[in-house]
C-alpha cells in the first residue's frame, strides 16, 4: 500500500504529533493470506502520546483521538464475536471507510459517518450471523436476499433505515477493488429498495400536547426560580457530600493499610465494589441527612431525606434548566451542549429588551450563532453555572468546542464529573418523576397536531403513561406553536433554526397551520353584528337598483329599469327587502364586473369567462356605473393587446374577442365614449 493513498490527515487534529499517526499496513494480503496474528497486531489508533487505543483484533476499537466527541468514540464489533469470519470482514470495510481507502479517491468521510456506516452494516450482519452465512457475499443468492427482504419487514425497520443500510452495503461494494472480497451482487437501488420494503413515509418529530407542554414547562422553570435564591446553598451541599464521601474512602483505605480485613475483601486480592461502596458509607465522618438539613429547612417543599434525595433534586434541576433554554430557543441538542456561564446576554432593538443565547452551530461548517430565548433562560444559565462550577473545573472535556459546558455532571462519587450524553432518558424521568401522563385528551391532540408521525404515536405514546420527551421535541414543538398562535413568521423561524432552507422551517412546523385554523372562533356578539352590517349594505344596495334611476346593464339589470315603474311586492321598501336578505329570500353577491342575484346558485362561468355574465343566460347579473368602468378598462387593455400583433393562438383571440364585445355593450348601456375594436381580417388565397 502507497503512503499517499493512506492520508489520515481528516481524523487528527492540527498539531497532533505525525509521530503517533496510523501507519500504512496491507491488511488486504493480511486477511487474504489468513495471517490473521499479524493482522489483529494491526494498531488502528493510538493517542497523542503513542499510545494503541485500538487494534485489528480487538472487538471494541477507541478511537477517541479521531472523534473527539462526548460520546459514540469507539467502533464496536462485539455482537459478532461468536462470528469471527464475519466480525473480520466487517472490520476490513469499516478499516477502509475509516481510512478512506476508496479506489475511485472519494473525499474522505468523516469519523461519525463511519460510525453510522457501522451501525447500519451490523444490521445486515445480525441477520448474515442468524442465517449462518460467512461473508457478505451470501446476499448473492437470490434464495439470501428474499430472507433479508422478509427480515428487515418483520422487524419494520422505517424506510429511511432500509435506505441507509442499502448504501452502506453499496459502500462495500464501492470498496472491491481495495479489499477485493468477491461479493458477487451488483449495487442495490437504495430508495427504490427501500420504498419497495417499507413505503411508510418518514415519521415526524412530536409536538408536545398542549396541556402537557404547558405542565413540563411550567415545573421546570418553576424549579429553576425556587431554587436561584438558595444555589450556592445547593453547591455547597454538593461539595460537602464530596468531601465527606473523600474523607470516608481515606479512612477505610488507612484501615486497610494498616491491616484490617474486611468482608469485601475477596481472597484472590480482589475487591467487591457494592460492599466496598457500603463500607465506605459506613465510615464517612458525616452522615448525608446531616450535611442536607441546612437545605432541607430551607426548601421544606422539596423531598430531602437523605443522599438519594438530594441527587434526584440535583438532577431535576439540571433537567429543568436544559428544558428551559431548549424549549424556549428551540436549539439543537448539539448547540445546547456548547452553552456556559457566558451564553446568555441581552441586547434591544428599536426599543425593545432582547433575551439571547450564544453557542456553535455545526450544520455547513462550526460557527457561532446566537437563539432569542425567553427571560427565564437567564435563570437558567445563572443556576447552572453556580451549580456546576466546581464540576467544569474538575471535568475533561473530550474537545475544546466543549470546554466551561454547563452540562455536566458527576453521577457517582468514586468518579470524576462528566458531560452529559443521556438527555432523552434523564428527560422522560423527569416526566415520569413528576407524574406528566397522558390523557385520552392529549392522544387525541396528538394525534391531530402530528399528521405525518402516526405510526410513532401508535408506537410511543400511550395513555396513562409519562410523556416520551425527547430533545428534538424543543424545537418541533416551538415551531409547531408559534405558527399555531400566529407568534412568528417561516422566514423568522428559519432564522431562528440556523436552517438553510424555507422548506425545513416550514417541515418543522407541519400541522400548526391546520392547528391554527381549527382553533379559529368568533365571538357571537362580534358574529351577529356582521351579519347584520352585512345584511344591511345587501338591502342598502338592492333598495338602491329598484328606487334611483341610476343606468344598470346585464341581463337582469335591464329587467329592473323596465319594472321600476310597477315595483314587485318584494322590493317594494327597504323594510321588506331587509327581511326578505335576513329570511334568506334574496341574496346578490357583487365582484368587479358584476352583482348576481342568483347567489351562490349561479352556475359561475363568469367566474372564468367575465363576458358570459354581461348577457347571463340565468337572467341573474345586474351592472353598476362603477363595474361599468371596469369593463371600459377591460376594453382599453385587451384592445392594445389585441393591437400588438405578438403571437395569439386562435383560441386565445376568440376568448379576448368576447370580452371586447361584451365590454362595449356595458358601455353602450352607460353612453360611455369608445373607440369600437376592429378585428383584423386575413385574406387567404383559395
């Protein structure tokens, strides 16, 4: 293998020693030629001080030094252990992948993708390992590739899963000619494939129910505002639950070297951690409840009996505050984690006082970019960077885009403080903790508020149990109610989601318009009042064609100027006119070329062609002097256009002719001055 077709450059850092770089290695003749000590000996990552973190052979690659991230570092081929000729050839593509072997020289991947990569070629190999079959290559059969057909069905894997699988699987097609295993298939079609299998379309993000959001909301910031007077309170508690569990764990540790025996001490030297936790316990100098009770008298409402207590109210608190500043930014959870102490300030803008965030954005390159959020974020901000501030000093963060996050936290005693990665389920048990269940209510709204996403309600949500929270839920939900309550406008919210296009904002706000219309209601009173206003223009206006001697045109029109002289009963005051509009007896509907008294029973070509209603074969439009005008600049437009000689279809130049024609009727009728249009006559030869 050629060193300039092994360029590891898109893993490391700049200024990550050269040094302790992958090295080229031909794993391809090593796999071939079955040498396979050789080829587990192969180092596939160390870190910056040359340490391997990963080789060949080992089932759980770390590759922290090219990830970087809080979590999803390591490259996992465990479940295959009990399938050694399958692991090994899922490690030589996913080697590949990783180190961007590609014969057609394709710009490298980065790690995440090759981790994704791995994720879904393990779902082809779970079902390779069920059938028995050695390699890839199986799916060759056709006998092979209808069992995993029937496979990926049986176990309704989404379309969007069954795609991806598919261009995995062409990825290790892509890669023949560099690991040259013979697999024998051509590359499969992955959304045809995938809409063929599963043609369900892609399930939506939930919006909160209403009353549910309202609820989480609520508590949340209702915790982070009772707790911001007492937060220094609160860390010291922390610190001293520390300090105290240290101290115990010296004490028991000089117990030991001084050579007392003690129960989890195991024969062969080794130590039983439970037991060891609970000796530690045991003679810490404090007791938990007495270090609480300064804050337990302080927060008499807050259940804080002893350490367990404390630690759910820890937590509670931390999840409120990161529902907060999620709920109300709608940020990604990728940006949330980036948030510290200095996120949060506030500027004006034509008088008015803005609340906004700061943190990085990752989509189409890392840059910094700033959320308007609500004021109570502040409070959040200000209590989490209070409570974790002895935590940030003592965490390592896994990069630098990291570094001073104020989601950390230290889960156990004998372990140093780390970020945060399990949101979704610290989420729902907060839901779960404080008793935010689903009504039959909610699923129904539910249901309603999330057309495209029916399959994952039937799937997670179920009634009387906790809301199944979930990060992306922030932003789906702030979307979905903004255009629901009319707060916001596509383009503002694109703004406010860092999305490149209109379309995404508009995807993430699916459902609020229906949402907003069903919602529609007009006060009674303000109802009535407009019927009557409208009833009374409808009579003014009728009362008006039968007793003026104002000029009308079209059919019926006319019909009014001959009849004024010997009223019908119905139009004979304005009284029984208004009654006869309020029973419903008479109607007239006007647009800008003529009233119909027909109503909407009129058969509404004039709709399409305004020229049918001047003559209506209904008997039914009547024409004003103010429509009359608008047909005399009907007449001017369409005779200059007529005039230009540009390419008119003939069908064209019969329809506009009719319009011509019946606009110079309306203006005879009114004695209008105009110049008759003179349609043009082609002579041809015969």
């Amino acid at each position: 293998m050629s060193s300039d077709k092994f360029n590891t450059d898109h893993l490391y850092l700049a200024g990550f020693p050269a040094e302790h770089k992958a090295q080229p290695t031909d794993i391809v003749t090593l796999y071939h030629e079955q040498r396979f000590d050789e080829l587990n000996a192969v180092v596939v990552c160390r870190d910056k001080d040359g340490n391997a973190t990963a080789t060949f052979g080992q089932s759980d690659w770390s590759c922290f030094a090219f990830s970087r991230k809080k979590e999803k570092n390591n490259l996992n081929f465990s479940e295959l252990d009990a399938y050694p000729e399958l692991q090994r050839e899922l490690k030589l593509f996913t080697y590949g992948w990783l180190f961007n072997l590609s014969p057609q020289q394709r710009k490298a991947v980065t790690f995440s993708t090759v981790f994704t990569r791995l994720v879904q070629a393990m779902n082809a190999y779970r079902f390779l390992a069920k059938e028995s079959a050695r390699s890839l290559s199986a799916l060759s059969s056709t006998n092979m590739r209808q069992k995993l057909d029937e496979y990926l069905i049986e176990r309704e894997y989404s379309s969007g899963t069954i795609k991806k699988l598919f261009v995995t699987i062409n990825k290790a097609i892509e890669y023949t000619p560099w690991h040259r295993i013979a697999l024998g298939f051509a590359p499969i079609k992955p959304m045809k494939e995938a809409k063929r299998l599963n043609g369900l379309e892609s399930q939506q993000t939930l919006v909160i129910p209403e009353r549910l959001c309202h609820a989480i909301y609520g508590k949340a910031m209702a915790l982070i505002e009772e707790a911001l007077p007492h937060a220094i309170l609160i860390a010291e508690t922390e610190r001293d639950l520390q300090d105290n569990y240290i101290q115990g764990r010296q004490i028991l540790e000089d117990k030991m070297r001084d050579g007392s025996v003690f129960t989890f001490m195991n024969s062969d030297g080794s130590i039983d951690n439970q037991r060891f936790a609970v000796a530690i316990a045991a003679n810490q100098p404090k007791q938990a409840s007495e270090l609480i009770k300064p804050l337990a008298i302080t927060l008499p409402n807050i259940p804080l009996k002893n350490g367990n207590d404390f630690r759910r109210y820890l937590g509670q608190l931390i999840a409120a505050s990161y529902i907060v500043c999620g709920g109300f930014s709608g940020m990604r959870d990728s940006e949330l984690d980036k948030l510290t102490p200095n996120s949060y300030y506030q500027d004006s803008l034509s008088g008015r006082e803005l609340h906004l965030l700061q943190s990085h954005t990752f989509k189409l390159g890392e840059k910094r970019e700033t959320w308007v959020t609500a004021a109570v974020s502040k409070t959040a901000i200000e209590l989490m960077s209070i409570l974790t501030k002895r935590w940030r000093l003592e965490v390592q963060y896994p990069d630098e885009q990291y570094a001073n996050s104020l989601w950390v936290n230290q889960i156990h005693r004998s372990h140093a403080p780390k970020l945060i990665c399990d949101w979704n389920k610290r989420l729902q048990r907060f839901c779960k903790q404080f008793n935010f269940v689903v009504t039959d209510d909610d699923y129904q709204e539910c249901a309603a508020s999330n057309p495209r996403s029916q399959i994952k309600i039937e799937k997670q949500v179920v009634v009387g149990q906790p809301w199944p929270m979930g990060t992306h839920q922030f932003r789906r939900s702030l979307a979905f109610y903004c255009v629901k309550n009319r707060l916001s406008t596509l383009v503002a919210l694109k703004q406010q989601f860092k999305h490149l296009y209109l379309a995404m904002a508009e995807w993430y706000t699916n459902g609020g318009q229906l949402a907003s219309l069903r919602d529609l209601t007009v006060d009674p009173k303000i109802q009535q009042a407009l019927d009557e206003i409208n009833a009374e223009s409808t009579t003014n206006k009728i009362f008006k064609q039968w007793h003026s001697d104002e000029t009308l045109s079209g059919s019926h029109g006319k019909a009014i100027m001959k009849m004024r002289g010997d009223v019908p009963t119905i139009y004979s005051s304005w009284d029984i006119i208004y009654k006869a509009v309020k029973d419903g007896k008479l109607t007239l509907h006007g647009s800008l070329h003529s009233y119909c008294k027909s109503g909407y029973d009129c058969d509404m070509d004039g709709v399409v062609a305004p020229q049918f209603c001047v003559d209506c074969s209904s008997g039914s439009s009547i024409i004003d002097e103010q429509q009359a005008k608008w047909w005399q600049k009907k007449h001017r437009s369409l005779s200059a256009y007529m005039e230009t000689g540009d390419d008119i279809t003939v069908t064209d130049r019969s329809h506009y002719i009719t319009q011509i024609r019946a606009a110079e009727n309306v203006m005879r009728d009114f004695k209008m001055e105009f110049t008759p249009f003179e349609a043009e006559l082609n002579i041809m030869e015969v």
